[in-house]
C-alpha cells in the first residue's frame, strides 16, 4: 500500500490550531481500490485514564461510493484492538453488507503497515490531550485559590469576635432549630432535584441534618433551600454529588 497524502512527521513545534494531523493511504478492500484515512483520537476518559486510539476512515466503492469508519483502541503491548466498524450510508443496503466484513482485516492491517508513520501522529494527540488535562488543572486550581480565600476572609471575620469556635458552633446548632434565616451568610447551593439523600450543612462547613429525599416534602426542602442560613447539597443513591 502506497502513502498518497501523508502528513509531514509533526515536529516539537506543531501548530494544533491546524487541527489534528492525519495520514492518509491508498490501498485496496475485496480487490477494490480504497482510501486509508488514519487519525489518531483519544477515548472518553476510563479507568485508569484517556485511551488512546486510531480511527481509521475507508473510502471505497461497489456499485456506490462507500464510507466506512473503524476505530481501533490500544491495548496492552501496544497492540491495536477494533471497537467497531460503522457506515456512513445505509447498512441495510447490499453494497454496504458485501464490503462491511472486509473492511475489519484491510483497516487493520494498513494500521499495522504504517506503524512507524503514526508515532510522530501519535505524539501529537498525546500534547493535544496533554493540554485538555492542563486546562482542568488550572480551573481546579483556580476553584481552590477561590475557596482559600474565601475561607480565609470567614476566618478572618470569626475570629474578630474572640469566641472559641467549640462555643460558636454550639450556638449556630442552636440557633439553627429556630425558624428565620441567620444574618450574614450566604445564599443556599442547591446541586440537584433529583437525589436520594439530601445534606444541610450550615455554612462553615458544620453538618446540621442528613435525611432521606423521601422524608422530606416539596415545601419542606423548598423551605430549607430558600433560607440562606444553609447549604443544601443533594447525593445520589451512591452518595456522589449530582450535578445541577
């Protein structure tokens, strides 16, 4: 199988603005001429993180011009495993199911063949994923700066009224049972409507009830979520938070 559009080897300096690099590869499915797109793609997040993989793109023809997609994942040793083969047209038509089984073996082994050309490919969908994972670092980081500060400027403002916080969380407890919002606290976060397990919690941070949704009733948690005294944090049967 000849290469008839490849893509230069990326180098440290790739341009990702340009969109991912594919190799493109003439070859044949059934004895009929096709065209090899390899692209290489990560997976939706699994255990223990990204998966890498190549979708492979086969255009051919057979009475009708035909379009086949199959991605393959990486597996243990490095070794190149299909997940599936898709059609763009219709897969009941009888062109499509007289090449569909072909298209497994040709797919497979032109990946196979062009091993070495995907590396550089390769290389560059693990800095393009590599970047996706930085920017999720830097909003955690910046969601934790936010709530450092947060938390500092609460303390700072507790400890202006010299009242030992065993004391002052025994107050806010009792203070809890009485109906009316507290003065100076901040509005409710509500993170789901639908949950099985519902967590109030005053706002430092103190728990103040843990009930079953079920025991509660519409106005009841209506209530709760509207009096800014409290944040109100809505689980799932499995107890992780849901989100909104």
């Amino acid at each position: 199988m000849n290469s008839t559009d490849p893509t230069a080897h990326p180098s440290a300096a790739y341009d990702h603005s340009a969109g991912p690099p594919e190799l493109r590869v003439s070859g044949e499915v059934g004895g009929r001429p096709a065209l090899f797109t390899l692209c290489p793609k990560f997976a939706d997040s699994v255990d223990p993180g990204p998966l890498l993989g190549v979708a492979v793109r086969v255009a051919t023809h057979f009475r009708i011009p035909l379009t086949f997609t199959a991605p393959f994942k990486q597996v243990a040793g490095e070794r190149w495993e299909l997940v599936r083969v898709r059609c763009s047209q219709d897969e009941y038509l009888a062109s499509v199911r007289a090449v569909r089984p072909k298209i497994a073996a040709a797919a497979a082994e032109v990946l196979q063949e062009q091993r070495a050309q995907m590396e550089p490919l390769l290389a560059v969908a693990r800095e393009r994923q590599a970047a996706y994972a930085l920017a999720e670092v830097y909003r955690a980081r910046t969601a934790a700066a936010d709530a450092h500060r947060r938390v500092d400027a609460a303390e700072d403002e507790f400890g202006l009224f010299e009242v030992c916080e065993e004391r002052a969380a025994e107050v806010l407890g009792q203070l809890s049972g009485r109906p009316g919002p507290l003065p100076h606290c901040g509005p409710p976060v509500v993170r789901s409507t639908s949950y099985g397990l519902v967590l109030v919690l005053c706002p430092v941070g103190h728990l103040v009830q843990s009930v079953n949704a079920e025991d509660w009733s519409g106005s009841q948690l209506a209530a709760r979520c509207a009096d800014p005294a409290f944040t109100v944090t809505c689980h799932g049967q499995t107890g992780e938070p849901l989100p909104h």
